[in-house]
C-alpha cells in the first residue's frame, strides 16, 4: 500500500522515465528535463499520494507534463 510516507520510494522508480521522454520528445538533456519536471503542476500533484496519479505510467505522466508545458493547462484524466 502506497501512502504519503512512503510515496518517494515510488516516485524514485517513476521519475528517471518521465525525464527519459522528455529528453527525447525536447532533445533536453537530463538536467534540464529534470528541472522541468520537478518545477511542474505535474510533479506538485504526483507529490501528493492522494491524487493517485503515481497509478499512471511513466509515459501518461510525460504526456501530462508536455500538455502544460505546450499549453499551461493538464486535462487530468478522468479515472484519478
């Protein structure tokens, strides 16, 4: 069971993944990407265990960082 205490452990693992596609979609390199990452409403919310948006893959949470880096808005998806 994730909770608040222990939801670092899981953002260590979904983390280097949304760098790595940010890396790649922006041609950043992993500091920048990191710096956008940990800067972001994304990363603010994914922060918070009861926003269970560490459910989502490391892939959908690129796709949300790049939507508000693209538009300043995030569609939060329905099912959190």
């Amino acid at each position: 069971m994730v909770t608040q205490e222990n939801l670092f452990s899981v953002l260590a693992f979904v983390t280097p993944g949304i760098i790595g596609h940010l890396m790649e979609w922006r041609g950043l390199d992993e500091e920048q990407a990191a710096r956008l990452l940990y800067e972001s409403e994304v990363y603010a919310r994914l922060e918070e265990e009861e926003t269970k948006l560490w459910h989502l893959s490391p892939l959908a949470l690129a796709d949300l960082l790049q939507q508000e880096l693209d538009t300043g808005t995030i569609d939060w998806p329905e099912e959190l």
